[in-house]
C-alpha cells in the first residue's frame, strides 16, 4: 500500500513538473511575439484582440472536451476573483514589454515562484520551513541588489513587472484553491471576457489596423498562450504541494535569453546575468528540498 501511494505521488509530481516546464516554453515564444506587436500597438489593443482570440480558442477547445460543463462554474466569486487579478498581471506585463530586455523581463518575474510559496503557505496552509524561508529571503536579496534604487534598471517599468509576477503568484495559488473539479476553459474564458471588456474601455482613440505579420503574431499568442494557460493550470491543479512546481518557472531564463539574442539582440548585462544564475540557484536548491520530501512524505504516511 505504502509503495503503490509513494508511486502515485511521485507520478503526480513528474507530471505536474513537465505540464509546467512545457507551459512556460510556450509563454515564452508568446511573451517574444507580444514584444514584437507592443513595438507598434497600443497595449489595450494588443490585449483586446489577443484576449479575443483566447476566447474563441477556448470556446472552441471546452465545447468539445468538456460540452455544456465548459460555460458554468459552481465558484463565480473565485472565477471572477481570479479573472480581476489575471486582468492587473496582464497590463503591467503587456505595458512594459516594449521598454525591458527579454532577460531583465523574466529575472523579475522569477520573483513570482517566491511569492507563490508565501501565499499558499498563508492561504493553502502549505508547509513552508526554514530553509525555504532562507532561499525565498536570499532570492529576494538579490532582486534588490540588481534593482536598487539609483541604479539603471530601477525604473517604473521594473516595478510593474513585480507588481505582475506578484499578481501572476496570487493567479497561481486562486487556481489552485479552486481546485481540479471546475472547468479550465471556463476560467480563462471569463478572464478573456474581463480582459476584452477592460481592453476595449482603454483603447479609444488608438486603434491601428494590424498588418497581416502582426495578425499571424496574434494568431501565435492566443494558441500558445492558451497551450500553456492549460498547461499551468493542470500542474498547479494537480501538484501535491504549489511549491513543488514553482522553482520550475526559472526554465524560462533559457529560452529568454535564446529569444531575446536570436530575435531582438539583446545582450544581458553581467548584473542580470550574475543575478538570474543566483536565483536559478536558490530555485534548484528549493527543487532539491522539495524532492527529498517527496520520497519522505509517502513512506512517512
């Protein structure tokens, strides 16, 4: 019994790791083509059509996968909830694309993993000891010394983009509370209404007719965005523990720099190269923490 229980979380958790290696790829190759339309587009724009095409994406996916089930929920204050906050994470990432390197992007993002695990442990109640207390605290430390106040990078733009990772964490640990019994097309359906209705209210006077590239990129976003969205959800749905697949968000790193040198030339400064390689540290170091824990917590059992 205890070998067949050991068994089962373990797959639990190797499935939800690659769910979430997988989804973050895919955010990756979409956050570069919202880079390339934000360098012409307004961002209300660029959020009220890429939000629409997530809509008719997953109408299309929840008819037939999960019928009727996919346009109801037994939890709209927490769909709503969730959609309000995927709403605030969304413009702060989408307003500052165009004045951020790829690399600087996503070594603020990587604060959300922290913020993921300070919320399900206030929230979730999810175990959070001391040496993960120590890792979160040092991976914050060194956010601060590359952003300081003062130095080149600390600007407005920095702040939105922590403003989001911290909204996108607070997404994360709604998901997780609304658990694996509702419909996933049906959350991202309602956070694509909240988005189009807000993106449109924004977007008066600014419209500009996207050309035929700038619409295959729209195409692009919306289907991987959705791929990954789906993605995320089921890992954190299913994962034992939030904190479990978290650090894997630091995957993204690889392919910012590949995307950002490959499509933008941008070069990373040491400052972000040094910092990124010390969070991905502090995030492995977590990984390994949270792997002996889950040979340990079965066998305990």
């Amino acid at each position: 019994m205890t070998s067949t229980k050991s068994q089962d979380y373990r797959k639990n958790v190797i499935i939800a790791v690659l769910l979430t290696c997988v989804g973050y790829a895919f955010y990756n190759i979409g956050d570069a083509g919202l880079k390339i339309v934000r360098s012409r587009l307004h961002f209300a724009q660029v959020m009220l059509i890429s939000n629409i095409l997530i809509f008719l994406f997953m109408m299309t996916y929840g008819w037939f996968k999960e019928g009727k089930k996919a346009f109801r929920t037994k939890k709209p204050r927490l769909m709503f909830f969730r959609a309000a906050i995927h709403l605030v994470s969304m413009m702060c990432m989408i307003i500052s694309f165009p004045h951020v390197q790829l690399t600087t992007f996503y070594t603020l993002i990587f604060t959300s993993p922290f913020w993921v695990a300070i919320l399900s442990s206030y929230f979730l109640k999810d175990k959070l000891g001391t040496r993960r207390i120590l890792v979160i605290l040092f991976g914050f430390a060194v956010v601060l010394f590359i952003f300081h106040p003062g130095g080149d990078t600390f600007n407005i733009w920095s702040l939105l983009i922590l403003l989001g990772a911290f909204t996108y964490a607070g997404q994360m640990v709604v998901i997780r509370h609304i658990g694996s019994g509702e419909s996933r097309p049906f959350m991202f359906m309602s956070g694509a209404v909240m988005s189009i209705v807000i993106g449109y209210l924004l977007l008066g006077d600014h419209y500009i007719p996207p050309t035929p590239y700038e619409w295959g990129l729209f195409g692009m976003i919306a289907t991987v965005g959705c791929i990954a969205s789906l993605c995320i959800s089921y890992a954190y749905q299913t994962a034992p523990s939030a904190s479990i697949i978290a650090p894997y968000h630091y995957t993204q790193m690889i392919w910012g720099v590949i995307l950002g040198y490959w499509i933008f030339n941008e070069v990373p400064s040491i400052e972000i190269i040094i910092g990124a390689t010390l969070i991905i540290l502090a995030g492995i170091y977590l990984i390994h923490n949270e792997t002996r824990d889950v040979v340990l917590k079965p066998g305990e059992a």
